[in-house]
DNA sequence: CCTGAAAACATCGATAG
DNA sequence: CTATCGATGTTTTCAGG
C-alpha cells in the first residue's frame, strides 16, 4: 500500500457512500461545471435553485450531483466556521520536520495529529518539510502548547516552525 | 483601516447578508456546537435531520443554524471539490515574499491573485514570507506557469518557494 | 433529457411551558 | 429561551415517457 493513497482526502466521519479518491479525471461537461460552481459557493443551495440557475430540469440536476459525489468530483459539502467566533482567534501554521527513523510511522503520527481541535487541515509535503500544519489557538499560551507538548515532545518530531497567519482566504475560482 | 479587516474571509460572491467578520467570540451552547458539528461534516443535512441529531425541535434548529449564520460563526456552506477529479492532479504550496515597498499594495495584488483558478487558498503571514498559497495545476509546466508567469513576473514579488504536496487532508474537528 | 405527481421538508405564526 | 402544533408552500424523489 501506498504512503499517500490519494491526493487529498475529506474530513473525518464523512457522510461518504463509497467515494473513490479519484486519481484521473473524471469526465464532465459544461453543465456538471456549472453546478460545481454553484455548490462550492454555497453547498446549502437546493436541488432546484442549482437547476434552476444552470438551466435544466430538477431531476436531471439531482441525478448529476449525485454522480458528481459518487465519482469523487465532489468529496463533501462543509459549513465553513470561523474559528474566531468560536473562540479561537489565532492561527498558525506550523511545519513539521520528522526524523528521519520517523516516517514510516508518519500516517499514524498525523492521524492522531489532525484529530484534535487545532487542527484545520494537513498537508504532506515533498520538500524539506514532512508536513505543514493549519491550526487554530484559543491564545498565545493554547498555541505554545500545541507545537510544544503535542508534536515536539515526541521522538518523531525532528523540528517545528511556527508561523502566524493574519488571514486565510478562500480562492475565488474554489477548485475549478 | 487596518491591512488585516479579519481574522479570515471566505470565498468570492458570497451567498451571504450581512456576515460580520467576527473579531470577538460569539456565545455558544452544547446545542449550537452539536448542529456545528453535524453541518461540519455535512453541510446539506436537511435541518429535520440536523435537529433529530442535536435532539431539539426543527424550528429551534432552524432558528439556530439562521443565528449561527447570521453572527458569523458559519461563514459558509461549500461543496468540497477534488482537483485530481477536475483535471488538476497537482498540488503545491506556494511561499512568496514581496519587496519592502510593495508591502501596500498587498491587498490589490493578492485579489488578483485569488481570482486565478489555480488558487484555492490564500494565508496572509507574520512570519517572513508575506503569504502562502495553496494552488493546483494541471501538469508541472502549468504550475510553473502560474509561479513564473503569474508570480515571479511580477516587481513586487522578491522571492518564491514551491512545494510540492503529496496530499491534503481535512483536520476532524473541522475547527470545534 | 424531460414532465408530473407523491412524499418529505422548510417555514411561519400562534400557543404554551 | 424552548417546544409543539398545524397550515402552507417548496423541495426532493421517483416513475415513466
């Protein structure tokens, strides 16, 4: 089995059927564009807004967005929550350096990583780095004990860099 | 005004009223956290669904998640779409540092940026680079494109870093 | 791909704890 | 603040053309 089964995955208990990781493409047309786009803007749209706004029927529009899940197009839909207003008003990222011994346990080491609260996502680099942490801290304090008692006390971690992130926006085109 | 309005924005036309960019923490219940958690994870949840999950009547549910929207905590709802399945099986993390005197035009520039549909990501730093994006290409000679052409080209870009990213997974809290 | 009809859902106001 | 009820319009869903 490969290290990295695929090139980004979704979130924990995913309301998931069984959605492939789509490694090629997957075919779509003009009509599957469009509704991708609607969706990425706002996955809380209904089916018939979608048809509606893309120019076909309900139905048709219905069985394209379940096709778009089933194939991997679409891995899920998420609300986006501020951590700020949740009372995290911080946010770092953090890149984690592993000894060299460390990486075959990297999978393990980062599945326990990404399951705590601070954790908005992980990436797996190629470059110097082994991955790069997006995390979110209640305060200075928060953040300091995340980067020194969660992944420098242990052996696997080699170093850590933290960086502070003023602000993180979306891209506009949202994958497409 | 401040070169930082938020903490963090979400993505282009925005399906939103009149979401206030929540600076200060806005106060939540088990109640709240729980319809949070379930639209983390499924933002198309229908909001019976949603309330049989938290355990409250569906009016109280739907008053909930309008409040939760309406302060800010929800900044969003958006479809999670895969890059592999779309045609753009890379992925990269792209650093760059701009020249001191270009530091006010940081804002201007980063739209533009943002706006290219190799962008998923923008995150504004305190660190030494000026920011990070997180981008997607169709093949490496699109990727070095968007970084030589679209980057580089630039006066006000000094320096960029490129790494590459094997994979890309959500945290599980989602950012509770 | 569409239409159409039935079932499920969202939404509101009134009422009450 | 929360829950329940009931009425009304919308949305989803599926059978079939």
């Amino acid at each position: 089995m490969s290290e990295f089964p695929s090139t980004t995955a979704a979130a924990g208990p995913i309301p998931t059927k069984d959605v492939r990781p789509a490694r090629e493409p997957v075919t779509t047309d003009e009509v599957d564009r469009r509704i991708l786009t609607v969706l990425a803007r706002d996955a809380r749209t209904p089916n018939n807004a979608v048809a509606a706004e893309v120019g076909v029927a309900p139905s048709t529009c219905l069985a394209r967005m379940r096709a778009l899940r089933d194939s991997g197009v679409i891995r899920g839909y998420h609300a986006d929550l501020d951590p700020a207003a949740l009372g995290r008003p911080l946010q770092a990222l953090v890149s984690v350096r592993l000894s060299s011994g460390a990486r075959g346990r990297l999978r393990s080491f980062t599945d326990r990583i990404r399951a705590r609260p601070e954790v908005r996502s992980v990436y797996f680099l190629a470059g110097g780095d082994d991955f790069l942490l997006d995390v979110t801290a209640v305060d200075v304090a928060d953040l300091r004990d995340f980067v020194v008692e969660e992944l420098s006390a242990y052996p696997e971690v080699a170093s850590t860099e933290t960086n502070l992130v003023f602000e993180h926006v979306r891209g506009t085109a949202a994958g497409l």
